[in-house]
C-alpha cells in the first residue's frame, strides 16, 4: 500500500530574479503568466523566453476554449521546458501543454489520447489556495457539457515547483482569502478523506494549523497582517497540496464545480459556500472517526468548545469573505436538482473520497439549504 507520493523537487527563493538566475531561463522556455506579474518581475531581467500572457486568451478560471487558442498559438513555438508562473488557472493550462500531441484539450480530459509527458514543467505559484504545484490534478471548464472536469494523471505532475514569497505581494486581499480558504478546504477534507494516512494527516494538520493561525491573526490585526506571513500561507497551502494530492478531496469540491462552471463563481469561492455545510452534514451522518480528531483539533485552533467549531469557523472566515446564498450568484431553484444530477453523474472521482457515503437526497438537501 502507497503511503505518499511527492515526485516534484521543492525549491524556495526570497526573489523571482534570483529563481530566474539559477534555474538559467532561455529561449528554450516558454513562460505562461500574466501581465501583471511580468512587467515587476520578469520584464526588467530582459529574459530570453517565449512568453504568453493567460489573460490574452480570457479571464477567470481556465476553459477548454481559452486553452485551445492559446494552444494554437504555442504550437508554432520550439521550447524544452513550460514554465507556470501564477494562480490556479495558468498552472492548471500549464499542466496540460505538458501533453505530447495535444490538439484539443477536451481530449485530454475524456481520456480519447495517450497521455504522455513532453516536455519539463516548472511550477510557481502566485496565489496561496491551489496546492497545485504538487500535484497530479488539472481542472477546467469544459463549455460544452456546462460543469468543470479534472484530469488526475502523473504525467502533470511538474518536475519542480518553487515557492517565492514576493510573487504574493500584489495579490488584492479577496483573492488571497478565497485562495487560502481553498488550502483549507484542501487540507481539512484530505484529512478525513478513506485514503487519508497518517502521513497525509501529517500534512493536512500542518496546513490547517499555519491557515488558522494567519486568519486568527488577520481577524484581530486587520489585513495587511498577511504581508507578514505570506511565506508560511505558501507553505501552508504546498502543504495542502502534498495532502490532496495523496488523500483526494471530496464533496466540498464536487458541489461547488457545477456553480462555478454554470455561473462561472471563482473555484475557491464556490468552495467556500459548500465548505461547513459539508463538515456539518459529515458530522452528523457519522459522528464518531477521524472526524471527532478534527473537531478536537479545530476547537484547540479556535478556542471553541468541540461541538461548536464549525459555527466558530463560520465566523472566522466570515472575517475574510461574506458567505452568501447561492442563488445571489444567479442560481436558480431549478438548478438544484440540474445540479445535483450533474454531481451523481459526472463527479464520482471526488464523492469517493467523502469521509462517509452522501446520498443523492443528501446532496439535494445541501443545495437546499444553501440557496
């Protein structure tokens, strides 16, 4: 039986330019990024690379459609290594141009090609949520089919990853607490997830410990608090990531993905309107397990007693971003059952990671409620 699985070599540097001298960046790279982290970082070093802009393509979360045109326009390049440097929609299109032969992303999702490893990917990452740089996930908006899909296969894995606390410090602040809420939901969700061990919970506890400290701290300090502690929410979310990546996420993740692929809601975002609703339904289907470990440690982070952490919680994120009813996004009631048949159909890859079996009725109940 596998225990943990971490093929990416970590690296962490103070400065972009000092990552950029060391791993010697030339015209055999091509860099996927933003313009916003180009022109302070990498526009002053007059670095050689092939350079693609994310935003170029279109905004928000990654989809089959903005990848195959920025697809179109790399085929005509020649590189050796990709070179990902933002949030979780240019790693996660970063991780699929890895792909040898890739014509039309889709293909790659549906599994309708071999999926093999072409070129050297390089991850750093410019918000502290995904985790992504560690693991083997891909997900994106697939148009046609109205929901988002995740390719999981070592051949995204990136070959090394590489933290650098001030590619964070231009984030604006809902950004950095949708993202680092996301590292929580990571992390808490891998810990009870059937594939969870004790050196996956070894992570998930690390990152959950780091992620509440921070938000404690911001929730009495204000928000420029974060600019104190933005290596360790990178560590906290990396930590996260090796936690997921071996563990798995569950429901949270596959309630949310049908909202933010039909209202196009940020990932970490949706996740976060699902996230205790979850906690609290797990809790009461099956009270007893590693989920009572959990609640002890959530009510020592929080100070709460056991049986009120997740309404603590609530408040403490609350702090960061407003919790609101689904149908604020544009969700319809109709959409309820839609979704919840979407989830039954279409997301079984991450409901066999939940901490005890969902019904469909459970499903539909959580939408219920939180519309």
């Amino acid at each position: 039986m596998q225990l943990l699985k971490l093929k990416s070599r970590l690296h962490q540097f103070e400065r972009f330019a000092d990552f950029a001298a060391e791993f010697d960046l030339n015209e055999k790279d091509l860099v996927i990024t933003n313009g916003f982290l180009y022109e302070p970082f990498m526009m002053p070093l007059n670095l050689k690379c092939h350079f693609i802009m994310q935003e170029k393509y279109g905004l928000g979360e990654p989809s089959d459609e903005m990848m195959n045109a920025m697809l179109a326009d790399i085929c005509q390049m020649e590189f050796d290594r990709i070179i990902a440097i933002g949030g979780g929609t240019v790693i996660d299109i970063s991780k699929l141009f890895v792909i040898e032969g890739l014509k039309n992303v889709v293909e790659a999702f549906e599994r309708k090609i071999p999926l093999v490893k072409g070129k050297q990917l390089i991850i750093l990452p410019t918000t502290c949520g995904t985790g992504s740089e560690v693991t083997n996930i891909s997900i994106a908006e697939i148009k046609s089919k109205h929901t988002k899909m995740g390719l999981a296969d070592d051949t995204l894995l990136a070959d090394d990853a590489v933290i650098i606390p001030e590619l964070l410090r231009g984030l604006p602040f809902r950004f950095y607490a949708a993202s680092a809420i996301d590292a929580l939901i990571h992390a808490m969700e891998s810990y009870l997830s059937p594939k969870a061990n004790c050196y996956t919970q070894l992570f998930s506890r690390a990152a959950i410990e780091l992620i509440i400290d921070v938000f404690g701290k911001i929730a009495t300090q204000g928000q420029d608090y974060r600019f104190e502690r933005l290596g360790d929410m990178l560590i906290a979310s990396n930590y996260a990531g090796i936690a997921f990546g071996n563990a798995g996420v569950g429901a949270v993740h596959a309630l949310s993905y049908p909202l933010g692929g039909t209202y196009h809601v940020p990932h970490g975002e949706a996740n976060y309107q699902f996230f205790t609703a979850i906690f609290k339904l797990y809790q009461a289907k099956a009270p007893k397990g590693a989920i009572e470990t959990l609640n002890a440690l959530l009510a020592q982070l929080l100070g709460s007693p056991v049986n009120e952490v997740y309404e603590r919680l609530d408040i403490l994120l609350s702090n960061l971003i407003d919790k609101c009813p689904l149908k604020e996004y544009g969700m319809r009631s109709e959409d309820i059952e839609l979704f919840t048949q979407s989830v039954i159909n279409s997301q079984q890859r991450l409901l066999a990671n939940n901490y005890t079996p969902l019904t469909e009725e459970d499903i539909r109940s959580v939408y219920q409620q939180l519309y």
